[in-house]
C-alpha cells in the first residue's frame, strides 16, 4: 500500500484520504490460492476428475468449486492491478488540474480510463462467479451457461427457493436506489456500474461526452468512477465470500 502511494507522487494531499479509501477497500479483499485444493502430498493435488455416468462424486464436486475459485482468484488479480494503475492515474496532477468534460485532456486522462473499464468488466463477471457458486452448492437446475445473476438472486424466482434470505440481501443490493450524498459508501452502485458496462457494450463509450441524435452523454471524472465500481467490486468479493466459507464448512462437514 505504502509502495503504491509513493508511486502516486504527484498527488495533491487533499486526496490523500480518498486514495487510502479506495486502496483500503480493495485489499479488504484476498484469496488463498490453496483453498479447495486436493492435496495428496506435500506441493501435490488433485488437478481434474470428470465424472462417471452414475453421478459426481465428492472429490468430483470439490474440483467444480476449485474451478470457479481459480478463476475468481485470477479475476481478482488482474481486476486489483487494474484499479491500482487506474489510481495512479486518475490522481495525478494532470487529470486532477487539467480535467475536461468536452475532450481527454491529457494522457493520463486516457490511462485512466482505461484501466477503470478493464476493472469493470472483469469486476462485472464477478457477480456471474457468485451465482455459479449459489449454482453448484444449492444444486440449482439450470445449465452453467444458462446461468443469469439476476435470475439466480430474485427472491421470487424458483431458483432462490432454498436460499430466501440470502437472495433477498443480494438483491437488495443489486436494486438500490441512486443515492450519493451519503457518507462512506454509496447506494445504488451497482445500477450505476451495470448501465455504464451496457452502455459500453451496446451503444457508446460513457467515457465520452457526446451531444446527438445517437446519445446524450457527459462523461464522469475518473475518480468518481472508481469510487463507484470499487465499491460495488468490494461488496460482490463479500458476498462471494460468505458462500465460500459456507460450502468450505459443508465440505469439512462431510468428508
């Protein structure tokens, strides 16, 4: 952390508490890369099973989560190294003087947001991880590439049957409504990140201020996207992480 704001040296002190927010809120946030390994012997695991036809076993089930563990675990670290460049950027002297509305006004203008859009995409697929988990530890019918994260958490869809309360948390969450006058985190985050991902996939960069017959769109500052997607990224790592000690419980249970 320490090494990062050093990095960041161009940085006027008056955001020096919103840099330690930021930074704070992502390392709240870390994976054991042994968990939900196998092990047979010392630096030695089980790397695959594939199933006989009678059904999966218990080893089988075990690998499933080590699957979608492994790839949170990579999500999650190219999702950090992307937010902390974004930082890096987004906090220098030339984007916090020199910031325009109408045009990029410099480089690190630029950088910045590039790396905020890398983090939210891959951020994005995170809520997809935390419905495959509630999936394959609630034995949801539904095939992994039908699986859709809203779907999954409407509490009054079938496939939340067996977890109500927890599914009505998480949508919740996903539904709140736009609030940013607030203190600490914000509400409404992930509408807010889930439009600006669409916007950008199917229409029009929400990074570029255009005034048409296509769109009417002014762009935000970097730091005022960061503190929104930051938090919607920290509160979905949460909520993977409470099913992940529920099914490492369940699997301790019952070896």
């Amino acid at each position: 952390m320490v090494t990062l704001w050093m990095e960041i040296n161009k940085m006027a002190n008056k955001n020096y508490k919103e840099v330690e927010y930021l930074i704070g809120k992502l390392e709240e946030i870390h994976y054991d890369e042994n968990r939900f390994r196998v092990m047979i012997e010392k630096e030695k695991y089980i790397f695959g099973v594939v199933s006989a036809e009678n059904g999966p076993s218990s080893i089988s089930k075990i690998i499933q989560y080590s699957a979608i563990y492994e790839t949170i675990c990579d999500l999650d670290y190219k999702i950090k190294l992307s937010f902390k460049k974004a930082i890096e950027y987004a906090y220098s002297t030339k984007v916090q003087e020199q910031f325009s509305l109408l045009k990029n006004s410099s480089v690190e203008e630029i950088y910045s947001y590039y790396y905020i859009e890398n983090a939210l995409f891959r951020a994005s697929s995170l809520w997809d991880m935390l419905a495959q988990l509630y999936r394959l530890y609630y034995q949801i019918d539904v095939e992994p590439y039908d699986v859709k994260y809203k779907q999954i958490f409407d509490p009054k869809s079938r496939y939340s049957k067996k977890f109500k309360e927890k599914a009505t948390l998480i949508s919740n969450y996903i539904n709140q409504k736009d609030d940013t006058a607030v203190d600490g985190e914000w509400k409404g985050n992930h509408k807010f990140v889930n439009k600006c991902r669409n916007k950008m996939t199917h229409r029009n960069s929400p990074n570029i201020t255009v005034l048409s017959d296509f769109d009417v769109n002014f762009k935000q500052h970097p730091t005022y996207l960061l503190k929104r997607i930051i938090e919607d990224y920290n509160v979905v790592s949460k909520f993977i992480s409470d099913i992940l000690n529920d099914i490492e419980k369940d699997i301790k249970n019952n070896l």
